[in-house]
C-alpha cells in the first residue's frame, strides 16, 4: 500500500481537504443568504405576483442569466480586480471565495425562484384573504411552504461548489483541485489524482445524503 501511494503526502491532503471545506462552507454561506433574497425579489417581482415589476424581473432574470451562462475558470479570471478589492488577495481560500459566491448565487436565486413557484397559489390568497402583509406572506408562507424545495436547491448548490473549489485549482485557489492539478496533473502522480478525486466523490456523497435526509424530514407526508 505504501509503495502504491508513495508520492501522496497525507499532511498535504489534510490541509487540502479543510481548505476545500473552507470554501465550500463559507462560499455556501454567502450564496444562500444573497441568492435567497435574490430568488424571492426574482419570484415577487415576476408576473402575476405580490410585488409585480415587469422591468425590475427583466434586468435581474438577465443579469443572472449571463453570470449563469459565463464558464466559471473564465469567471474567476475575469472578477480577479473586485476579489482582490474584497479580500486582498487572489490566492488561497480567500481568493476563491467571491468567485466562488458570484458563480453560486445566480444558480442558487434560479432554484429559488423555481420553488417558490411551486407553493400553491391558493395558500397565497388565503392568506392575503387574511390581511398578511407581503412579509408575513414570504416569511410565514412561501418560505414555510417551499422547504423542502429549497433544501433540496441547497444540497445541490453545496455539490455544485464542491466542483466549483476543484476548479479554483487554476488560479492557486488551493484545496483539493489545486493538489490534484498540481501533483496529479503536472508532475503525472496519479496516486496523488486518486486519493483527490475519491475524496471529493466521498464529499459530494455525503452532502448528497444529508440533504437527502433533511428534504425527506420536512416534506410533507
């Protein structure tokens, strides 16, 4: 076994896993509170609901439509002045998080907007019959409802950033990618490739199965 993985350092593969659980938490973090709330203006603002503004759904449904459609290695290349602004820096997990956050949150407000499309609309009037105000009627109401259908839309914006810290490898955005492209793929180690690539599968299996988990526990039976 130890001649099997003789170039794999696993001190290395240590600090590369925390430094890709470090990205991907703090960069989920972020991604659902502003993809949140820019998933529920997306939502209100769209035709037919509480805060209808045709021009105001028009410009946001674009802007997340081309940061959605720009390939995320490119992205990260091209937002490197504002990620240094922020952190400081373009390196490391401090230099992947904003890239990471501006890939993330259009993909995660589209899921959001999806599911809150999914509430009833009866549920809505009713409550609106009930003299709600239009925060309550987020609040009590789209959010309660769309639960389950936002935690599955996290479970899959957490697997999608795992890939996303992967790529972060490019730039010097450390983790598990950086390891793996600079070991695996440029010094041709392909123990060092294996052991990356098994534990971001092992990652996005168990991010997968507690969101599993959490959807079934809160949908309705």
């Amino acid at each position: 076994m130890e001649m099997t993985f003789e170039n794999v350092r696993w001190n290395e593969i240590w600090e590369a896993t925390k430094d890709t659980l470090a990205m991907m938490a703090w960069s989920l973090l972020f991604t659902v509170i502003l993809g949140l709330i820019l998933g529920v203006i997306l939502f209100l603002t769209s035709r037919r609901q509480l805060l209808e503004q045709p021009v105001v759904y028009m410009i946001l449904s674009f802007v997340v439509n081309v940061l959605r459609s720009v390939p995320f290695v490119i992205l990260m290349i091209t937002i490197m002045p504002l990620t240094k602004i922020i952190t400081g820096t373009t390196l490391g997990v401090e230099g992947s998080i904003p890239p990471l956050v501006v890939a993330a949150t259009p993909f995660f407000a589209r899921l959001v907007e999806t599911s809150l499309r999914e509430v009833d609309r009866g549920v809505i009037e009713a409550a609106q019959a009930m003299g709600a105000s239009k925060w309550d009627i987020v609040r009590r109401v789209l959010l309660l409802e769309a639960r389950p259908g936002l935690l599955a839309a996290v479970t899959i914006t957490a697997v999608t950033l795992v890939s996303y810290t992967a790529m972060s490898g490019v730039i010097g955005g450390g983790g598990l990618g950086d390891l793996a492209l600079r070991y695996g793929y440029q010094r041709f180690q392909t123990d060092v490739m294996l052991v990356t690539v098994v534990l971001l599968i092992v990652l996005v299996q168990l991010l997968q199965s507690a969101g599993d988990l959490l959807v079934r526990r809160y949908s309705r039976k």
